[in-house]
C-alpha cells in the first residue's frame, strides 16, 4: 500500500497524469486520470474544503485504487470516497449532475 498523502490541492487536472483518450475509448468517471475522473476529483476536493474539513489524496494500492478522504484533522478520515469504484464514481456523478454533492458528502459525514 502508497504511504503518498497529498493534502494540497493539486491542479487538477494533475500535470503528467491526465490522460487522454485515444480512438474510440468511452471515457468514464472512475478511470484513473481521464479528464472526467480528474474533474470528478477536484469538485469532490472543493465540495469537502467549503465544509472546513481537512482533505487528501492517497493511493489504497492495486485493489483499493485512490481515494479521497477528509475530516476535521489529518489522519482521521470521517469521509472516505473511491474515485475507481465504479458504483461509488457513478453515485457521486450523479449527485453532482444534480446539483445534490453536498447532500452526497453530507450523508457519508452523518
């Protein structure tokens, strides 16, 4: 397992990770560094830092994939979002289309 923590905003997209698509390749959310997962991630990041919550980015590993995490201090995750699980990529999509991520977030906080 990654003991990377990065708990500063990166410019999204992060510069040489993004990933472009090539040929016929359908982009989805949950892919590592499509432009979409790296939109997904920085409205994610930016919805957890108006909650005054401290926020990071660490890699679970190969099974686990990356995930963002907040709290109210470091090291004490109250949230945790899998950016590559695809059904909990597809729920904050959704919740973010809708205008409802801050609900979203919400009821992973309660």
């Amino acid at each position: 397992m990654s003991t990377e923590k990065i708990t500063t905003r990166p410019d999204f997209p992060r510069p040489g990770r993004a990933q472009a698509l090539t040929g016929d390749e359908v982009e989805k959310v949950f892919e590592r560094f499509s432009p979409t997962y790296e939109q997904q991630a920085a409205d994610v990041w930016d919805a957890l830092e108006e909650q005054d919550l401290k926020v990071w980015i660490t890699d679970g590993g190969e099974h686990d994939g990356e995930m963002i995490c907040a709290g109210r201090a470091y090291d004490d995750a109250a949230l945790v979002i899998h950016l590559e699980d695809p059904n909990e990529a597809l729920a904050v999509a959704a919740a973010r289309d809708a205008g409802k991520l801050d609900d979203y977030i919400a009821s992973g906080l309660a």
